[in-house]
C-alpha cells in the first residue's frame, strides 16, 4: 500500500492514465458481457439484426461467432 501511495505522489498523471485505463477496459468488458447477454436471450426464430458498419475481413469471424450464439448453433462433434 506504501509503494502505491509513493508512485501516486511521484507521478500522479501517470497514475490517472493507469487508471482511466482500466476504468475503460472494465466498461469494454461491461459492454461486451451486455452483448453477450443480449444474444443469448434471442430467440432464434426471431429476425437477428447486427448493427456493423464498415466491414473489415477480420471481423468476419467475430459476425459469424455473434450471428451463431444468437440462433443457439453450436459445433457438437460425434
């Protein structure tokens, strides 16, 4: 607890950045748990609608991963 205090009194804008950090790495994970949350209650007979807006290749994998959650499709092997 000493050594925070100490790099607190040292450096206290470095010590704000650190924190404003995590504080917006917690509401990105808050965020990303609502989403989930959001579609595991879809019902998958219902019309699934993904709000995306210039596409990139790489988040192809993430629309399909949401887009399957939400219909409750799974990958069961035999």
């Amino acid at each position: 607890m000493h050594q925070n205090e100490e790099k607190k009194n040292k450096d206290p804008e470095g010590c704000k950045l650190i924190i404003g950090s995590y504080f917006a790495h917690i509401r990105n994970l808050l965020d990303e748990i609502a989403e989930y949350e959001s579609l595991v209650d879809h019902k998958p007979e219902d019309t699934l609608i993904l709000q995306v807006s210039n596409i990139r290749v790489s988040q192809i994998g993430d629309i399909l991963v949401k887009a399957r959650i939400a219909k409750k499709i799974t990958a069961r092997y035999n």
